[in-house]
C-alpha cells in the first residue's frame, strides 16, 4: 500500500507535461468517387488521463498508449493512436481542455483521470462531475465514440469511506454511460519495486507493458465488435 501511494502523489504532484503524442499515424485513404469522408476515415483510439497515460519518465513509445498501438496493429486492427496524456491533470484540469482535445471525431475514448483528484482530497461529487461533463463533452462531438474508464485505488489516507467511495466514482460512471471499466489501472504493477522506475513511483516500461495488457483485456473485445 505504501508503494501504491508513492505512485499515486507523483501522479499528482509532478509537473511534467507531455505533450499528445499521435502513434501509428496513418492518412486515410481517399476515394470520394465509392465511399463518404467518413467511412474513408481511419479510426482513431484517443487516451485522455495524467502522467500515468503521458508515460512520464519514458520515451513516448513505451507508454502504455504506445504499445496499445501496436498491440492493435499486430491484431489487424487500423487504428490511429492518440496520447493526450498530461502530468498532473485533474478532472477539472480535463474538463477545461476536453473540447478542444476534441477536435476530431473518435471512435474509442479511453478516460484516466481522477487519482490526483483523490489524493487531494478533492470533493468526490465535484470529481464525479467534472468525469461526467468529460464524458458529455465526448458524446457531443462524436456520438459514436466508445467510452472506456480506467478504475483507480487510492490508499485510505483520508478514511476508508472516502477512498471506498472514491473508487465507487468509476463504476457508476460506467454504469451510467453504458462504459467499460478497466477494473484497476495499475493492476499487478503499483507497489512492486521492480516494475517502477528508480525513483520508486512511476511504472518503468516493464511496468507499462503490464499495464498495457490490463487495458487490452477490456479493450480488445471493443475493437472486435467495432469490426463487425
């Protein structure tokens, strides 16, 4: 637990900003003479979360984001990968840049955000609102975005019923949304010394590569259907 909440503050604490990184870009192909804009357009998987998404301390290519890319590339799957990752963000940090992140339409939209939230002990109602008006602010601009939430612990610093109720923020958001949930974001990494970096708090690219897969596991079945 002690591990975990070391990885937690840095997540809120640092201000390192990385800025959004666009993996496996690809122009669509154009053929206006057979199919609309639309269709011709190369789907896109957008992740939009704090420095745990922005992959601090690591080359951009070993973020998790990154490797999701390729992840779904060897699959078959012709996605464009964004990170819009930023260390230090907060729900209302996120809210206020949302709309312009935005500003084309996505088709899988991956929300990380809210340890720092927690760690601040911010209101949960006004961290639970911000995540809503995120996640309003995606369906507004491309409607058929699928929505993906991240689950995130926090140490019971601030009394078990707040950290319990902290993370219940994430499964009633999915609830409500109609959203995957990624159960716990840093399952199997937060806490163990070996997966994170030397300074004992952010995931190393071994640490990543787990990480990748807890996100792959519910995200997978998602690309599968959007073939379909």
């Amino acid at each position: 637990m002690a591990g975990l909440l070391l990885i937690l503050c840095v997540v809120g604490c640092t201000s390192k900003t990385e800025t959004s990184q666009t993996q496996d870009e690809k122009p669509a192909v154009s053929d206006s003479t057979s199919k609309p804009a639309e269709e011709n357009r190369q789907k896109t998987i957008l992740f939009f979360g704090n420095s745990l998404t922005a992959g601090y301390g690591l080359d951009p290519a070993e973020a998790f984001p990154a490797l999701i890319g390729e992840k779904a590339k060897a699959a078959g799957f012709d996605y464009q990968v964004i990170n819009a990752g930023v260390s230090g963000e907060t729900t209302a940090g996120g809210k206020s840049r949302i709309s312009w992140v935005m500003n084309k339409p996505v088709d899988v939209f991956v929300l990380e955000l809210g340890a720092n939230d927690g760690l601040r002990g911010i209101p949960l109602d006004a961290s639970k609102k911000n995540l809503q008006a995120i996640i309003d602010t995606v369906k507004l601009k491309s409607p058929q975005a699928q929505i993906v939430i991240a689950g995130m612990h926090i140490p019971p610093n601030l009394g078990p019923d707040y950290s319990g109720q902290f993370y219940r923020i994430f499964i009633d958001l999915s609830r409500k949304n109609k959203a995957a949930l990624i159960p716990f974001l840093l399952d199997d990494v937060a806490g163990i010394p070996k997966l994170n970096q030397a300074d004992g708090i952010h995931p190393t690219a071994e640490g990543h590569k787990i990480v990748t897969e807890n996100v792959w596991k519910v995200l997978e079945p998602l690309l599968q259907k959007q073939e379909l």
